[in-house]
C-alpha cells in the first residue's frame, strides 16, 4: 500500500501549514474538475442562465481557501467541500432569480429532476434545498451523503472515505435519504 500522499493532498497540508504559495499551485490542479462538476450542475439550467461555470467555480474555490476555518484534508474532501459551497451558490443564486421574478408557488418535480441539479427554475432548486435543509435537521448524515453524490459527484468510495464508513453504508443511507426527498417533495409538491 502507497502511503505517500497525493499531490492534491500535500498541497492542502501544506496550506493548512501557513503556505500561501500552496493555493497558487493547487489551483490549477483542481480546476478542471471543478469546471466539470460546475459544468455538470450548470447543464440542466436553461440557456440563457447569467451564472457561469467558471464564476461558480472561481467563487466556490475562494470561498474555500479564503475560509481560515475551514480544514481541508485531501482530495475527497476538497470535493465535498466544493459540493456544499457550490450548492449554497446556486440556491443563492436561484433565490435571487426568485426575489427578482417575484413568484412563487410549490415545486413540482420528481426526486430524481431533483437530484440532477437546476431543472431551469429556481423554484425546483430551492425547493431540493428546502427538503435537504429538512432531512439536515432529521439525519444530518444521510443529508451529507445526498450532498456529497449528487452535488459533489463524489462516488460511493470517495463518499465512504470522507465519512469513514463503510461502502455498504453510503449505499443504504443514499437509497433511504432518497426514498425520504421524494416522500418531502412529493407531499409539498
């Protein structure tokens, strides 16, 4: 078993020491990926969406390092990280959109429109926010799952790694975290 760190993992160590230079390089070795899931999350928003994906993942990336408090360990939870951060910027963004339409109304959406980040309207993306926000206050863990899969594209190991449990638990926990959003959506839709 390789025990040296990844390079990812070295420079967020090395970041955490008080290397300022570690930013600068780490940047470049994560932006292609966070374009790609910034990429992923902006795909199902409507064509003319004004947020772009690399401005959520500039803001996403600063929010990150700028945050003294934040501790970044390695690579999965990095990712995880940028899950939660990115998902906050679009439901702000989605709010906005909102506020400056003036609607409203109760999302009607299935889980899995849900789960796949955007749908087009705000409504659908804080509604999936709000039902998160509720299975947070219920299973703070199985919320963390769903945000970490589906909003962070973290696999099941990457998942398990970050949680340290076991594989088997990530997959149970996802099908009872999702069976309970569509439930929530289902009943305010």
């Amino acid at each position: 078993m390789n025990s040296t760190p990844s390079p990812v993992t070295a420079l967020l160590s090395n970041f955490r020491a008080g290397d300022s230079n570690a930013v600068e390089k780490l940047f470049p070795l994560l932006y292609d990926e966070l374009r790609r899931l910034a990429g992923r999350y902006l795909g199902h928003e409507r064509p003319d969406h004004t947020l772009q994906a690399t401005a959520l993942v500039h803001e996403a990336y600063l929010r990150l390092v700028g945050d003294a408090d934040t501790h970044l360990e390695n690579r999965a939870h990095f990712f995880a990280l940028a899950a939660q951060v990115m998902r906050r910027l679009l439901v702000d963004h989605a709010r906005a959109r909102k506020m400056a339409k003036r609607g409203g109304g109760a999302p009607k959406l299935s889980l899995d429109e849900a789960l796949q980040v955007g749908g087009g309207e705000p409504e659908e993306l804080l509604g999936l926010d709000g039902a998160l926000t509720r299975l947070t206050e219920l299973d703070p863990r199985k919320a963390r799952i769903i945000e970490m899969r589906f909003f962070g594209g973290l696999s099941v190991e990457e998942a398990a790694s970050v949680l340290e449990l076991s594989t088997a638990t990530i997959v149970n926990e996802t099908r009872a975290a999702r069976a309970w959003l569509y439930s929530d959506l289902s009943e305010r839709a």
